[in-house]
C-alpha cells in the first residue's frame, strides 16, 4: 500500500522547487534571494538532495 501522506522532505524539495520557479521572473538582482530561499528550504530537509 502507498502512502496518503507527503513527507515533510517531500514537501520542502517542492516548496523548493516552486521558489526556483517564481525566481526566473524576478529582476536579476532580486533572483538571488528567490534562489536562497530555495537553498534554505533545501537545507531544512536535513541536507537530503536529489543530485547528491
């Protein structure tokens, strides 16, 4: 049987990927800190990473 719940992990990799998204239409200046969002929601899944 599958899971009904997400995982807290699964669900920062996407907020992650979301704040990835929303970045690439801010300024260029202001898509670093839509960038480092993603980082920290990245690192509050206790450093679990797809590519590594």
């Amino acid at each position: 049987m599958g899971r009904t719940c997400r995982s807290v992990r699964m669900g920062s990799h996407d907020l992650a990927a979301r704040w990835l998204k929303a970045s690439r239409a801010l300024s260029k200046e202001d898509q670093i800190y839509g960038q480092r969002l993603a980082e920290m929601a990245m690192d509050a899944d206790g450093g679990l990473r797809e590519d590594g």
